[in-house]
C-alpha cells in the first residue's frame, strides 16, 4: 500500500478524499474500503466522487438484476483484467495500472475521454484490480447493456447527491463504469 496519489485527490477540495458522498463518514473512521471516481473529458475532469464499499453495494442494488449482472461480467469475462494482474501485480506504482484502458488495452495517450478509478483504505491506496482507466469506448458499450430503469436510477442518485454541483462537477452523460 502507498499514500492514495493526487490524482486521486479531489479537485474540488485541493486535497484527499475524506469522507463518504452517501453516508459522510470519515474514511479513517470506517473498517471498510472506499472507491474515488473521476470522470475525464479531455483534459478536464468534470465529474469526481468518493464512495465507501457499503454505500457503493447498497447504490449498485438499486440497479436493474439484468444491468447489475451486465456490468459484472463485462468485467469478469475481460481476459485483459487478469491479464494486466499478472503483468503488472506488483507494481505500486499507479501509473503503471492506468496506461492503458483495462478492458481494451488502448493506450492512454490514444485517448480523449476516460474514466478512472482507485480503491483506497484510510489514507492509503489498494492495488489490484484498482486503480483503473477505462476509455469511453469501452464505457459506451457497458451504457448499451444498462436498462433504461438503472440509468433512471443513476439520474436519481445525482440529483440526490450534487444538488447544485460546482461548475466543475458537471452531470456526465451515464452511469460511469467504474461507479
Ligand atoms: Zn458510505
Ligand atoms: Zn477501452
């Protein structure tokens, strides 16, 4: 484990991640994980937020059987996740995790928009299968598998958490995959 990277920090605040979007508890005073995810469109990340692993199970239960069981196979089916595991497992280095997209392999610098995410554990980041990029290619074909009630789901939990969002956290166009 290493300190979490400060691209992973939150470019609202200038600083980590401390507490959880859904419940607010602090990540230091929790006994579970937490996800950052940041969505990037070109250079600019519009969309940044941080989820404790509970909170996240309980968001993703409210989605569809069918899209929850689409985007967990999109992954466990991915042989490039395994893969890159092997590849790179040992390395602590996030870099290393995010040069390319984990479902497609394309290189980082052959893309525009992209979603990233880590896992982090108090003040520390957990590697494997985290941190990740995924290109938005790879996030359009995981939007197509989602049923129409899950993105309205999606929708509902943005209103409900970035009521009044800063002008850069702007409403990304679906439900990211690395939610
Ligand atoms: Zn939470
Ligand atoms: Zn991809």
């Amino acid at each position: 484990m290493s300190d979490v990277p400060h691209l992973f920090h939150s470019l609202e605040h200038d600083e980590p991640f401390k507490t959880c979007l859904t419940c607010e508890q602090d990540f230091c005073d929790i006994s579970d994980p937490y996800t950052v995810t940041k969505v990037y469109k070109g250079p600019e990340c519009v969309f940044e937020y941080a989820m404790c692993l509970p909170c996240r199970r309980s968001m993703v239960e409210t989605f569809s059987e069918e899209s929850r069981k689409n985007m967990q196979n999109f992954f466990d089916k991915n042989p490039h996740i395994e893969e890159r595991s092997e590849r790179i497992g040992e390395s602590q280095n996030h870099t290393d995790w995010m040069q390319d997209c984990a479902t497609c392999r394309t290189p980082l610098s052959e893309i525009q928009d992209y979603s990233i995410a880590c896992m982090g554990f108090g003040s520390d980041m957990v590697y494997d299968p985290f941190p990740m990029m995924v290109c938005h290619n790879c996030e359009q074909k995981i939007q197509s598998r989602l049923s129409k009630p899950t993105r309205d789901q999606w929708d509902k939990f943005i209103l409900d958490h970035f009521d009044g969002p800063p002008s850069e956290v702007l409403k990304p166009d679906g439900v990211p995959v690395l939610v």
